[in-house]
C-alpha cells in the first residue's frame, strides 16, 4: 500500500477578528469621547459657578466698602455736610436723593436695573481694595474689574410705626444730634470675566450725613 503525503490546503480568510477589533475600537473611540465631552461639560460648568461666586464675592465687598465709606464719613465745623446731595455738575462725592415725584434719578435707576454693565453714577466714591486684575500670589483668583457703588439718601430712619413726616424728625423724640438716616448701597460686580454681572444692595443706618441744614459738630462716625 502507498501511503500519500496529505498536505494541508490553506485555509479562506474570513476577516472575522479584523470586523470584532474594529467594531471594539469604535466602541473604545465612542466612550473616550463622551468621556472628554463629560469631562469639559463639567469643568465649564464648575467654571460658570467659580465665576459666578467671584462676582457676588465682589459685589458684596462692594457694598461692604460703600458701608466703610459712610462709616468712616464724620462732620467737622469747617467743611459742612460730608456728603451733600447731588445737584446739578457736583464736584465732589455727593448722595443720589429720590425725585419729588418719588422715582429715582435716571442714572441711579440705570445702575440698578441696567443688564450691560455700567460704571458708578458721577460723583461717587470708588472702592478703594485692589481685587480685580494682577492681585497678591497669596489671594486665590482676582475679578475682571474693580467693583462699584453708587449711595441713596432714602430718608430718615424712624421707629417703627412712626411714619415719615415729610423728612422732618419730631423734635419731642428725636434730637438733632441722634438723627439717622437710611442710605441705600447697590454694588456692582464683574466676576472672573465680563460674563457674569453680580448687584448686591445694602439699606445702611448712619447718622445724617446729608440733610443736616446746620451741621451737629463733630461726630466719631455713624
């Protein structure tokens, strides 16, 4: 008997393991995508919040610094009222006042609701704390500009129920060198950057620094 020499015929590629590694590949390709979109979706939003807690940040310290500012104000003989309306081209820092018919000053109303943002009203004191730009290495993050505020004479600040006699105190209640008045603070602040506005208002007790039509003497602060 002759034995043959069986050889063994090659076998057809399919390209089975080719389709099962590519199909694996796009799968892999698809996660690692909607895992960087995830990964970004988060940082901005966790970047949206930072920006947003630096602009309220700022604008508090705004209102802050505003109170500051009244705190700090006092009278002496010499240079009258500290902080007199605002009349006309005033060249020094004055206090807004409602209008007669009750509406506030045009500029004061745009500061207040304006949804751009918009400087301090004329005649205003700056906020004097270096919080926006190139700060100190010890600070965590500075904010895109310096916050502003603009201050309101909204009348005297009365005990409850008394009312508001047309600005006028009750002299058997109230002695001229006890009179306060209430003054309205609104601070406006940018965050990291120009796209987040934060408005923070402030309604501040001190001693009459505006009304006063004889001046008390002096006065250690509100």
């Amino acid at each position: 008997m002759t034995l043959c020499n069986a050889k063994s015929l090659p076998r057809r590629q399919v390209g089975a393991v080719l389709f099962v590694a590519l199909v694996f590949l796009i799968l892999l390709t698809l996660l690692a995508l909607t895992a960087t979109g995830t990964s970004i979706l988060q940082e901005k939003m966790t970047g949206n919040l930072r920006n947003r807690q630096l602009g309220l940040m700022g604008a508090e310290s705004g209102a802050r610094g505003g109170e500051q500012y009244l705190w700090q104000l006092s009278f002496d003989h010499t240079t009258g009222q500290p902080l007199p309306p605002c009349a006309g081209n005033s060249a020094s820092a004055c206090v807004y006042r409602p209008l007669p018919e009750g509406g506030l000053d045009a500029s004061i109303q745009t500061f207040r609701t304006s949804k751009n943002w918009v400087t301090a009203p004329p005649n205003q004191p700056g906020y004097t704390k270096v919080i926006s730009g190139n700060i100190e290495a010890s600070q965590t993050a500075g904010i895109a500009a310096q916050p502003v505020f603009a201050i309101e004479n909204l009348g005297p600040d009365v005990p409850l129920g008394s009312g508001k006699q047309d600005g006028i105190y009750d002299p058997e209640t109230t002695t001229l060198a006890g009179k306060h008045e209430f003054y309205r603070i609104t601070s406006r602040s940018q965050g990291g950057s120009s796209a987040v506005q934060r408005i923070v208002e402030s309604v501040y007790s001190a001693i009459d620094l505006t009304n006063t039509g004889t001046n008390p003497g002096s006065a250690s602060g509100p």
